[in-house]
C-alpha cells in the first residue's frame, strides 16, 4: 500500500515541489544526465519521482532510491529552471524521509554516518585523524603500491583524493585574535574568518593566505575559536539533527554584531551557512531565535567580497607572466550566486593571461564525497571535465588551474595527475598570496 503525502514527507514542507511544470530546460544543465542520457538520471526526472512520493503514487524503494542517491546536488538544475524550484532543499529532504523507509546497512552507519554525525563535528577527532594521516603519509605508507593492492576500490579512492593533512588546527592557533589591517588607510571594517571542518586541520595554507588577504584589503579579521563544522556534508546525506546543533553554535559563534561578514573560502561551505534557515522550517525542529536570514546575509564568499575591495589597488603585485585556468565550483554559481567577481579580480592583475574553459562552470564530479560513493559517476563527469581542459591546454599551453572549494581541488589535482596535463591545481587565495609583493 502506497504512503501517504502526510505519512512519508511528515516532518518535511514539500509544497515547492509543484513548482516544476516539467519543462525539461534543466536537463542540459545536469551532469548526471549529460554522462548517463536517462530521464531518470536527470533534475525533471527526479522530481517526477520525489513529488510520486509525496502524493503516495510511489512506494520508497530502493529502485526509487538510487537515482535520488546518484544525483551530485550541484544544483546546476536551479540556475537553469524558469520556475525557482528549490531543487537542493527538495533533494536534502527526501534523502532524509528516504531514511525512515530504508534504514542504512550496519556498515553505511559506521563507515558514513557515524564519521558525518561525530567526527567532522569534533575538533578533537579530526584533529587526531589529521595527525595519525600526516604520519602516515611521511612514512610514507599511504601511498605504498602493497598497501594500495589489499584496500576495496572505495578506500583506494578515498587516499586517490584524499586533501593534504596539517596536524594542526587553524582556529586553535589563531582562534579569537583580532588582526589588524596590514595596509593602509584600514577600511574599519571588521569580519570573521570561517575555517570549516576537514579544511580547519588540513590545506590550512589557504587559511593561512585568506587571512593576509583579507588583511592586505585593509580589513580587522577575527577567527571564532566556537565554530564549528557548517554541516554541509550531513545535510547532503539527510542527516538533519547534528547540522542543526551546529548552526546554532556558529551562530553563537559568528554574533558579533560588529562584523560586516562571515568571509567564507570553500563554495560548499558558504552554500550551507547561507542556507541555514531551511533546517529550521522542518516540522520537528527546535525553535530557534536565531535570525537566520540575517545570518545567511552576512556570509559571503571570499573571492566575491575581495573583487568589491580595492586589494588590488592599495597592494604590488608580481608582473611575470602566467596563464590561469578558471573552474567555477558548482555552489559558488548555483547556490551563492557570488562567482562574476573572480575573473575581473584576476584580470586586474599584471602580467595575468585568463582562460574560461568552455565547461568552466560544470561539475567535476567531486560533491563533497559523492566521488567516494558514485565513483563511476564521478568518473565519467570528471571526464569530461578533463577532456575540456585538455582543449583549453591544447590552446594556451601549462599554467595554474584556479578552484574556489576544497571538494572540487583535491578532485581536480587527482584528475590533473591521472591525466598528465600541465596544470598546477591550486586555490585562488593561494594564489593571490603569493602573487603579492608588497603590502602599500
């Protein structure tokens, strides 16, 4: 007997799901369906399924849920519907009431669940992993062809791209602080650096680079020691009630009312913090006092907010030449909306050659662990994303590629190095830091 719309999406308001009117303009937009060529496969198909649900036409099986499971949540669909349907929001949700109906396997709760519920979340924890990984590392055995033989193709994948651990926490050593603007005259206008989850204890140079540019813009920056993971990949996996106990932690965290804005520099996590207030419209959740509007509207990507300043202008650049090769990852265009700053910031530059690949703005087929778990997917989107830059390489010859979120970096080095192509994947503050010369 078929659910009811009541009974399946109870805890869920699901009315944005009449929204589509089934246009299909969404197709071209979708990875999946570009990569698979199945209706199902695709933003409209989807939906077809996901609104079945709710009006009890569909049973949630484990043939409905595959295609919801295989779906990157890019949310490319969203920037190309005329209609404004949520898709994200949409998705997120029926992944959670999928979870009533279907209850993970033992193993998907302690190999995935229980790390995005209790590990991601506590510092101490992905402390730890980042210090036993980086001593591994240097003893160089997580890159041992013997070791490599014995794991399961997901293990193998997960060390493929795997980001480079610290063992050490960026919040932890400069949490609290009040940095001063490094140039002159200071703006006086203070913001907050948010430092993440995996990103806080590894790749911390792009912390360490966000942190001088923002201050080389003349901007007072502070790092919140409370703040914690935004949730991002719970919430893409249904898992509602820990993301939501963080909000309100980086909330508390991010309270200042002095600050102009939570400056953000992975596109993912900027996606989440904007979107806070869907986790909140739930029927079981807590009630909140927090305005999470206001909350969502002080959150801003870093290279969108540099691009208004005049970092350029008040800064000396080096003038040799070098080519840069642009990605847009998927939720700076989609979700944030905030991606048009980066190339004129670049462009402003001395000595800067800039390529826009034709697929600039298409996925790479990272989506936070979807590389992990659809690794065949994954395969065949990063694919074609390699086949384009090989044609903008082809053209223009080796230089740097530029990617703005830590998902689609160590996705993008791994498919550089698989391929062989002259490329140096490496994030825009990066970059920028080591580019600048001198503070004016």
């Amino acid at each position: 007997m078929s659910e009811t719309p009541s009974d399946f999406y109870r805890d869920f308001p699901f009315d944005d799901v009449l929204k589509c009117v089934h246009c299909g303009l969404c197709l071209d937009a979708c990875p999946t369906y570009r990569a698979l060529g199945v209706e199902q496969e695709s933003p409209r198909g989807r939906l077809y399924l996901m609104r079945a649900l709710w009006e009890g036409e569909l049973e949630a099986d484990a043939a409905v849920a595959a295609p919801l499971a295989r779906c990157l949540d890019c949310r490319g669909c969203e920037t190309a519907c005329p209609s404004g349907v949520p898709y994200g929001a949409l998705l997120e949700k029926t992944r959670g009431a999928m979870r009533r109906r279907l209850p993970p396997s033992r193993a998907r709760k302690l190999f995935h669940d229980w790390p995005l519920q209790h590990v991601i979340g506590a510092e101490r924890r992905l402390l730890w992993l980042s210090k036993l990984t980086r001593r591994l590392t240097r003893l160089g055995l997580l890159h041992s062809p013997a070791l490599r033989a014995l794991l399961p193709g997901f293990l193998k994948r997960a060390l493929a791209v795997m980001p480079r651990f610290d063992g050490r926490s960026f919040k932890a050593k400069h949490g609290d602080k009040i940095f001063a603007p490094l140039s002159e005259p200071a703006t006086g206008r203070r913001v907050a650096l948010f430092s993440g989850c995996v990103m806080d204890v590894a790749e911390t140079e792009i912390h360490e680079a966000t942190l001088f540019l923002l201050r080389a813009a003349g901007f007072e920056v502070t790092v919140p020691r409370a703040q914690t993971c935004c949730g991002a990949l719970t919430v893409h996996a249904g898992l509602r009630d820990a993301p939501r106990r963080w909000a309100l932690q980086n909330a508390h965290a991010f309270s200042d009312c002095a600050l102009e804005a939570v400056v953000v520099n992975a596109a993912g996590c900027g996606a989440q913090l904007k979107e806070y207030a869907d986790l909140f419209r739930d029927r079981d959740a807590p009630v909140s006092a927090v305005d999470w509007h206001a909350f969502g509207a002080k959150v801003r990507d870093l290279t969108g907010l540099l691009a208004q300043s005049d970092l350029v202008q008040r800064n000396q650049w080096r003038e040799d030449p070098v080519t840069l090769y642009l990605d847009y990852p998927c939720h700076l265009i989609h979700a944030q909306r905030d991606h048009a700053g980066l190339a004129p910031l670049l462009r402003a530059l001395p000595g800067v050659t800039l390529v826009e690949p034709d697929q600039a703005a298409t996925c790479c087929g990272a989506a936070g662990i979807y590389n992990l778990q659809q690794g065949e997917t994954a395969d065949a989107v990063l694919d074609a994303k390699l086949d384009d830059l090989a044609r903008a390489c082809a053209g223009q010859g080796a230089g740097l590629l530029l990617t703005g979120n830590p998902g689609c970096l160590f996705q993008l080095r791994h498919g550089v190095a698989k391929r062989g192509l002259p490329l140096t994947v490496m994030h825009p503050a990066v970059f920028l830091s080591r580019r600048l010369v001198s503070i004016a």
